[in-house]
C-alpha cells in the first residue's frame, strides 16, 4: 500500500510540475501575441525574454494634475532589446498608464482628454538590473529608410532597473502585463521550488 500511495504522489507532483511548465509557456504565448503590433518578443528559455520593440522608439507624454494645475512627464525609451529574467521582474510594480505620443499635446490637451497609447512600465527587483542594446533616438531619425548597421545609430549597451514598453492599443497592454505578471509568479515559484 505504501509503494502504491509513493507512486500516485509521484505521478500528481510529475502531473503539477508539468502543468505549471504548460502554464508557463500559455503565458509566454500571450506574451508574444499581445506583443506583436509594438516589436517582437524571443522566448530565450522557459524563464527568460528577449523584448525587441519596434524603433524608433515613441515618444510618451504623461499629464498629471498637481493642485489643479496640469504638468507634464515625458518619457521615451530607446531599446533595440532588453533581456528580461521573469524571476527578476518585480510583479508588484508593473504599472499601466494612458500616455500621448503627440510631443506637442501640450499646446492642445484639455482636462479629461486620454491618451492614444498605453504604456506598461515594468522594474525589477530591488538589486536587479535588466541588460539592454540601447541607440540614439535622433540619430536613428535622420538616417531615413535602411537597413542600417548598428553603428550609424549608436547601439551600445547598457542597463537598467525599470522600462517602459508602449501599447497602441488598450486590450493588448492589459492583455500583456496581466500575462506577464502571472508568468512572473509562476517563475518565480519554480525557481523557488526547482
């Protein structure tokens, strides 16, 4: 009887790790697909991503009211990739805003106008910091239609703790950082549990 209740645990703890592993790979799909209209994500391994938005980068302007008074934020965020470790990325920390990438929305906002774009800002784990291939946002610009070697546009690398990805559309950006919060967690528990 001993042997047979062994066995049945192996097979559940064989059936939960594989499930998990299925899980896993179901999130890194909607990844992908919710993705694809803003650059193309690489699946690296089980627990890590190669992001690769679409440059040249947009440029995001973010209002915020302070006293009745409306000022401004302005982000860009120049990556050719970013090497993501699902285990490094801080799931409580994901945020979602509704961002303009008219650089002069300035001049024309009114209180209550919203955003054409989303943007997901993702961070890391305190201690953490994400490798990336940045370049120079302008000279990529000037260059015209390419292709183009890395070097005209001064790709170099780099890194950093926090990063913005930005969404045209709403559905696809919730869509993405509920799926990558998830696949945060269910990676973070693997490793905690390999």
């Amino acid at each position: 009887m001993r042997r047979l209740s062994s066995a049945f645990l192996f097979i559940l703890l064989v059936g939960w790790t594989h499930a998990k592993a299925q899980n896993l790979a179901s999130h890194m799909e909607v990844l992908k697909t919710s993705y694809a209209s803003s650059g193309t994500i690489v699946v690296l391994d089980d627990k890590t991503l190669l992001i690769e938005p679409k440059m040249p980068s947009p440029f995001c302007a973010l209002p915020s009211d302070k006293d009745g008074k409306i000022t401004w934020s302005y982000y860009t965020f120049p990556l050719a990739s970013i090497t993501v470790p699902l285990a490094q990325v801080d799931e409580r920390v994901i945020s979602e805003d509704r961002v303009f990438t008219d650089p002069e929305v300035a001049k024309s906002y009114k209180p209550g106008d919203v955003g054409n774009a989303t943007m997901i800002v993702i961070a890391g784990v305190p201690g953490k910091q994400f490798h990336t291939l940045i370049y120079d946002r302008d000279k990529l610009a000037s260059l015209g239609p390419g292709p183009h070697a890395s070097s005209e546009y001064d790709q170099a690398p780099d890194n950093t703790e926090a990063f913005g990805l930005t969404f045209a559309d709403a559905a696809d950006a919730r869509e993405f950082a509920t799926a990558l919060k998830s696949a945060v967690l269910l990676a973070k528990a693997q490793a905690a549990h390999p």
